[in-house]
C-alpha cells in the first residue's frame, strides 16, 4: 500500500475528533493523501463528536481538587515543568472532583513520550516500578519513596481489533480525549485548576448522561469490554435507572457477539461491580434485554423470576452483597454454574458457592427448616460456614441468618487420632467422624468425647466394609 493512503487509513480515528462534516473530512484526507479518498473510508470515522469552541472553559478550586495535592505530586509538577512537558490529571479522577467527591487515585497525562520521562527521571534520579506499563505508555515514577504516579503519554489508536490497540503517541490532547470511552471520561484538569472538556463531558455529567465520545457503534468496536464499561458508569453516574439513549443501547444490541472476543476474567471483573452498584438489577436485565447473556457465561433464558425475588429479598439484609449471590439466582441449574465458570474463570470460592446455591436451595424450608438443620450442614465436609449464611440470606431467612451469623461452633471433642486408636483409618475413619459429627448436633453438642465413642459400634454398621470415595460435588 502507498505509504501515504496507510497514513490515512491509521489515522482515520484521529479525524473524526475533527468534527468535520462528510465533504470536509473527504476534502482533509485528499489534502493528507494527495488524492481521491473512497467513500468507505470517511464513513469510517463515524459520525464526529459533539465538541467545545473553547475546551479551556472552566476552573475549580473545590475542596476536593485540592485534596490530591501531596507534596510528591508537587514535586512530580515542577519536574515536568522544568523539562517543559505538559502534565494534567486525567479520566476518571477528573470525573470525580466534578462531582464533588474526593478521587480515590489520579491517572496523569503527559505530552512526553515514555523515553523522555525515563530519561527525565533517570537524570533526576527518581525511581521507576512497574516496567511492565511502558508497553501501554505508562511510566510509573515513585516520588521521595512515598507515593506512586501512573503517567500515561497522550495516544492515538491506530489499529483496534476489539480487545486491544496498536497507538501512536502525540502531543495533541484533544486526539488522546478522542481515543477514550465516553464523554465523561474524555476531561483533563490542569493543576491550576482548568478544567479541559473537548466533548461536553461536563456537560454529560451535570445531566448525569452516559454517552460515548462520537459514533457509540465505533467507539464498541474498538474495544467490546465497553458495552460492560457503559453499564458500570450508567450505574455511577446517572439519575435515573431508565434514562438509557436509545442509540447506544442499539450500537450495544448490534454488538453484543463482540463479547465473545473478551476474556472471561475481564468480563467478571466488570460485571461484578454492575451488579453490586446502583440499579445493580435493573441494569443486568437491560443487559439481558440487549442479548448480552450468552456471549459473558449466562443463561440465553435466565432465571429471571428467581432473580426479582432475591433482589427483593436482600433488601432486608445488611450491604454489601457478594456479586456471584446475584448471579446465581439468574442460572437454573448446578450444570449452569459450572458453564458460567468455565466462561468467567471465577473464584474457586465463587464457583463452589454458585454450585452450592444451585443445588441446595430448593431444600430451603423443606429439608431444613431450623436452626439445628443448618448447624448441621456446617458441619458437612466439603460445606464451609460461609456457603450456609449465604444460603440463608439468598432465601430471605433473616432470622434464621441472624441466629446462625451468631453462633459460636463449639469444638468437637473428638479428633481423627483418636477414632484411628479404636483400629478406624482411611475412607472409614472419616465417614465414622462425619456420622458421629451430627449425633452430636443432635444432642444440643452436649456428648462428651466418651459417650460419642461408645456410638462408634451403631455407626460402624451403617457403613460399608469397604466404603467406596463418591467423589463429592465439592471438589475441584
């Protein structure tokens, strides 16, 4: 390919921060290629965003912008001012400090390429961690030994295949605000306090509005963990569980087989902040309603009359929830489970309470109905405390969850050496410990270690010469 038209074709995402009609973009690329541009390629740069005459439009100097000034970051100022690089903070800090709370971290932008702020720190003899983000532009100096600072060179995506970019580093600000998700999150702020705002993210955030930077259909395109990331700031950010813009959520629709590119861990990561935020239920049955489901490891039909019951149901109870107890009311089966896990690469913690939820929610007022039953079932091998309490709460048993949150499991007073004096080892030594484990539940836990032994001839006939290992539903 002519060296020039590869230019235009890696550049075409810059363009359309542009915000240039069709005949002007086309105009602008003959300029760029010394000749005729196609059609096909102009109407990749998707529809142009919304932009700001004057992006410099505003200061804060709230208390919450003020909280971020450590004496490191200071320092890590007047460094980059003496070299004469461009420093502000970026995304989601911005965000943030505009809404008036106090920013957790801040990500920091810079005109300097990541070899000039290693030669800048080499000269200054600043420390540099985590080598491994300069492959993404970051450079993560640490100031007097006391705190770290991401800073990221400002970028242009050049190639996108849906899960990651090729970039070129610029010194344009408003090419790297273009590059990014959504309007809210495409603000610097300058350290004097300047707020930087190219495509009315402000404005988007004072209305609470969740939109993406430009055409919402390419901005997916380029990365399908957006779809999730949309969901997850409609959550942070707006006022209303159903103020969605009726275009995004069709780019989302159009796109939702994207998902399958995405890696499972990356999906959970953010699928469980959705579902433990703000309109947590109503916003995972938009994503059902968008078709979502089977392409992130759930059910194509889920449980959803299970799930308006939980919801429900653990508004009774004290937050925080665990995120996999949502989930695990929308599958109908332990097989669902296991297929949500293979997709998600959950937690073997999250994965064996999924499958415990599964399967013994349906004994739920049936096979245990009181206190005893569910001390019992703590005793299980294989079954930790954890998994009962969840059980409870994920069937609106308050009372019966309060009793349990507070007692105190006594200790059993026999030990497995002690059974294998009596001639007991192996498979049979444990069946017998299990099996003694609920006669003494039964007895309040009053039995003595004497008195269990002398059931241990009751037990033995109960079980097998040569009990066969059943492998149990709980392992691995």
């Amino acid at each position: 390919m002519n060296g020039l038209l590869r230019l235009v074709k890696l550049t075409t995402r810059a363009i359309a921060s542009l915000s240039l009609n069709v005949p002007q973009r086309s105009r602008w690329l003959k300029t760029m290629s010394g000749r005729d541009v196609s059609p096909e390629l102009v109407a990749q740069l998707g529809k142009p965003p919304r932009m700001r005459k004057d992006p410099a439009f505003k200061k804060v100097q709230t208390p919450e912008f003020q909280s971020v000034f450590t004496p490191e970051l200071r320092e890590l100022e007047a460094l980059f001012k003496k070299y004469n690089y461009e420093l502000r903070i970026a995304g989601g800090a911005v965000r943030d400090i505009l809404m008036s709370i106090p920013p957790k971290d801040i990500d920091l932008a810079t005109t300097a390429t990541p070899e000039q702020m290693k030669a800048m720190f080499e000269k200054e003899e600043v420390r540099m961690i985590n080598a491994n983000g300069e492959k993404h532009g970051t450079i993560t100096p640490r100031i007097n030994d006391k705190e770290n600072f991401e800073v990221t060179t400002l970028r242009i995506d050049i190639r996108t295949d849906g899960r990651h970019a090729e970039v070129m580093y610029t010194t344009n600000w408003q090419l790297d605000a273009n590059r990014r998700d959504l309007t809210i999150n495409s603000m610097f702020l300058g350290f004097d306090g300047t707020v930087y705002d190219y495509f009315y993210g402000y404005d988007d955030l004072q209305e609470r509005r969740v939109v993406f930077v430009g055409d919402a259909d390419i901005r997916i395109k380029e990365d399908f963990l957006r779809i999730l990331r949309y969901f997850r700031f409609y959550g942070r950010i707006a006022k209303d569980e159903k103020n969605h813009d009726e275009a995004t959520l069709a780019a989302v629709k159009k796109n939702a087989e994207g998902l399958a590119r995405i890696s499972g861990e990356r999906i959970w990561t953010e699928l469980q902040k959705i579902v433990v935020g703000n309109y947590g239920s109503e916003l995972l049955l938009e994503m059902h309603r968008c078709n979502l489901f089977e392409h992130i490891g759930l059910p194509v039909e889920p449980n959803l009359e299970e799930f308006k019951r939980l919801c429900a149901g653990l508004e009774n109870f004290e937050k925080p929830h665990y995120p996999i107890l949502y989930i695990a009311a929308m599958l109908h089966s332990v097989d669902d489970a296991m297929a949500m896990h293979k997709r998600l690469k959950l937690s073997a913690y999250e994965r064996d309470l999924a499958r415990f939820i599964t399967q013994e929610r349906e004994k739920v007022g049936t096979d245990y109905t009181t206190l005893r039953d569910y001390q019992k079932l703590c005793l299980k091998k294989y079954i930790q405390r954890d998994y009962v309490e969840q059980l409870l709460k994920y069937s609106n048993k308050l009372e019966l969850y309060n009793q349990l949150k507070s007692w105190v499991t006594p200790d059993f007073p026999i030990r497995g050496n002690t059974l294998a004096e009596h001639g007991l080892k192996y498979k049979r030594l444990g069946l017998v410990l299990d099996e003694l484990k609920l006669l003494w539940a039964d007895s309040d836990f009053q039995l003595t270690d004497k008195e269990l032994l002398t059931k241990i001839p009751d037990v033995m006939e109960k079980i097998p010469s040569s009990p066969k290992r059943v492998k149990s539903e709980w392992d691995a």
